[in-house]
C-alpha cells in the first residue's frame, strides 16, 4: 500500500502527538544568529550518549574558531519531544541533535533536520555500512546526518555449555531450531534463547536481516510493507519454535532472565554488539564463558545481519551555521582521534569501519578468551541489510509490544503472523486517521 501525501504533513501527525505533552526547550539550547567576538562560531550539541564532552573538549582544542558546547539530555522519546517543541516555537533548538535511526523520518517529516548532503566532506558515505548510510538518507539523495553508533546483531552463547551438550554453533536459522530442540531435549531446565515481546526494536533487526524494510519513500509517497513476507516468515518461525516449547516466550530485562543468562538456563542470546555491557552487568558469573558468531541465516551462505539500535548525529533545521555543525559532526564519528573517543570514552560501538580497527583493537573486558571479537563484529556490521523507518515508528512498536504479548503468552504459532498483520492494520490506520490518502 502506498499512502500519498508530502512528508511534512506526515510531520505535522507525528510531531502533534508528541506536542502535546511537550516540555519547555528551556535554556540549554538555541543556535545563536550571531558570533561572539573575533568571528568564534558557537556550535549547541543535545545528546545523551557518554563521552560527548570528551569528544567536544579535544575538537575545541584544535578549533578555536568553532566552539562546541554539550548539553546532556534524557533519551529517546523526551529529547525527541523537546526539540519539536523548539521547532514548533521557532526558536531553542540546538545545531547537533543526536538522532535515534528511527526518529529521523519523524523529525525530517517536522521540518527539524536539514540535509547536509552538499555541505558534509567529501567521502563521508564510503565510511559506513550501506545499511547505516541508508539510515541517514531514508533512501533519497538527502543526508540528515552521519552515523554514529550502531547495533549490528549477532549471536551470543555459552561456550562452556554448548561443549558440554556437543552442540554446533547454528549458521542458519534451520540449524538454530535444531540445536534449540536438541539442548532442550538434553536439559529440559535449559533453552537457547527466548521471544521477547517487549523489544520491538530486537524484533525489526531480525526483520531487517530477513530482507524486510517496513516503510519506504518514493518522491512525496510513503509506502509501509510490515506485513511483507520477510516479515511474516521470522514471526512465522519464533511462533514455531515457542509453540513448540522449545524456547522460552518471556521477555527479556527482567530479573528472572537475568537470573537465567547467569544460571545458565539461557544458554544463548540473539543480540547486537552492546551485548558485553549487558551481560557483564546482568550475569557477571559468567565471565569468559561466552562467545560470539555471526547471526545464522535464512541461507546458507548468506551474511546478513540487522540493526537494533544505534544514533546519528544531525544539524538541525534552526542551525546558522550549518557548514560548521556539518565539519564538526563529520569529524566526530569519520576521523581516527573522533572514533576512539567514541569508542574508548562513550563505550560505543562506532559505525566508522575503517576506524574500528584501531578503536577497538581489543576485545570486551567480558570476553577475554575471543580475541578476534571486533575483528569478527566489523565483519559483521558491513553487512546491514538496508531498512527504511517510517514518521509513525511508535504506533508501530506499540502494536508490537500489544500483539505480540498476545501472540507470546498463546503459544501459537499462527498468532505471531496475525501480530504481524495487525501491526500494518494499525499503522496505516493511524496513518489515515491523520488524512493521508492510502491506495493499493
């Protein structure tokens, strides 16, 4: 279905939404009209990652004449929300936005980022994956921002127990429902993994690596495609592998699945990159027993993978000095010194992949006896398969988290593809109910 309608109407739904429990912009952001004296550019940058004043203080080292200032903000949804409310008012935005990969479609829709494409150095786009890139562009020719970190997935499991049961690591899908059956044939206490129904961002990465992109542009159109046979088929296949018991349906980041991963009990963990941090926190008994391989795949052969989670770094709309926002923002997540700080500082996993090399030359603290761990990931994440996030990312994921509790808790199968549908049902009806013009 496609829906027919400019993107900035597509804006004005989502950003009313999120307006509506707007809060004040305050006094920590605003791109200044004017240059302190001696013609210095003050640079504004809202982002809640860690290691941004790290980042700031060494690129104000070397550039006097263009100065960065850190404002620290909540996360997600409320930073999202903050800077629509200084874009509504006309006034109080910062130049650099952290942006969420799937908030950019959102924002671009509001009129609150700025392509940069013919302002950014020379290159930049031969830096990243062309899954990340496409992040960014949302498939066009405009640029709204450069990738900073991202979530490649992959597969996590217990070394110890895998060679204790004789199990092989799975490199497709086929093969991981065997090992799951077979490890829980063997200990009936134990499973490789669970469907968590409460992280949709961990279910659209697998979608992503399946071929699925559940929104698309063309011109001034949107089309949404969640109910795509990409994505039919991984909640055909998680709906197999719960109904028939031979995986958990609980969610994940709770106590009893941490107790799990470090019991033992979760054997394995479908993830992305940022895995390590977590499991050091959450099962920290568990040191040097894990390990981690490629996500398996729908062919063999095949070495595709999905995002969950990751941000861009973008100039926004109320910016007066775009071409310094645009070197700044450039030089932070594309050159060597901005990339290990990135790294070594924030604990990102930088989207630069000739950069990671150097960053990352060692392996996670959690993972001691993997050495070629981000060796294997950078691999990895050149492989992100192109998805396109659309200006109603929360009516979709909230669809998610409601149907596929649903579909979890009944154990069925068919269940997980009725999830699907109802996701695209609500999406485009969302969608409608805002007066777009949806046509088959």
């Amino acid at each position: 279905m496609r829906l027919h309608h400019g993107m900035r109407l597509a804006a004005v739904v989502a950003a009313t939404a999120l307006l509506a429990t707007a809060c004040s912009s305050g006094d920590d952001g605003g791109s200044d009209d004017t240059e302190s004296a001696g013609g210095k550019v003050e640079l504004t940058f809202w982002t809640w990652a860690p290691g941004m004043d790290e980042v700031a203080a060494a690129w104000n080292a070397a550039n006097p004449d263009i100065q960065v200032t850190v404002n620290k903000q909540d996360g997600g949804d409320p930073a999202v929300t903050k800077l629509l409310t200084a874009i509504k008012a006309g006034s109080g935005a910062p130049d650099i936005f952290q942006t969420e990969y799937q908030k950019i479609p959102t924002l671009v829709s509001s009129d609150a980022l700025l392509d940069i494409a013919d302002v950014l150095p020379e290159g930049t786009a031969d830096h990243f994956a062309d899954g990340t890139w496409e992040s960014v562009t949302l498939g066009s020719d405009a640029v709204y921002g450069v990738p900073q970190d991202s979530g490649p997935m992959e597969l996590y499991y217990r070394a110890d127990i895998f060679e204790q049961y004789g199990l092989e690591v799975p490199t497709t899908w086929e093969q991981y429902a065997q090992v799951a059956e077979q490890l829980h044939t063997a200990d009936p206490t134990k499973y490789l993994g669970t469907f968590s129904a409460t992280d949709a961002g961990w279910f659209t990465g697998l979608a992503q690596q399946a071929g699925a992109s559940w929104w698309g542009i063309d011109g001034d159109a949107w089309s949404v495609e969640i109910d795509a046979e990409p994505t039919q088929k991984v909640a055909q296949y998680w709906g197999d592998l719960v109904e028939r018991g031979v995986i958990d349906n609980k969610p994940m980041y709770t106590p009893e699945w941490n107790a799990a991963l470090n019991d033992g009990t979760q054997a394995a963990w479908v993830s992305a990159i940022w895995a390590p941090g977590v499991l050091e926190g959450n099962a920290p008994d568990t040191v040097g027993k894990w390990a981690m391989a490629p996500l398996p795949q729908w062919n063999e052969g095949d070495e595709a993978t999905g995002n969950w989670g990751g941000s861009a770094s973008s100039v926004t709309s109320q910016s007066k000095h775009p071409e310094e926002a645009a070197e700044f923002i450039a030089w932070m997540n594309t050159s060597q010194e901005g990339v290990n700080i990135l790294a070594q500082e924030g604990g990102l996993y930088p989207a630069d992949i000739p950069g990671q090399a150097e960053a990352l030359a060692a392996p996670p603290a959690f993972f001691p006896n993997q050495a070629d761990f981000y060796t294997v990931a950078s691999q990895i994440a050149e492989r992100v398969q192109p998805f396109t996030y659309g200006p109603n990312v929360n009516v979709a994921f909230s669809a998610y988290n409601d149907e596929f509790a649903k579909a979890a808790e009944s154990r069925k199968a068919s269940a997980f593809v009725d999830a699907v549908a109802t996701m695209q049902s609500t999406t485009l009806g969302d969608l409608e109910n805002a007066g777009f013009t949806v046509t088959e």
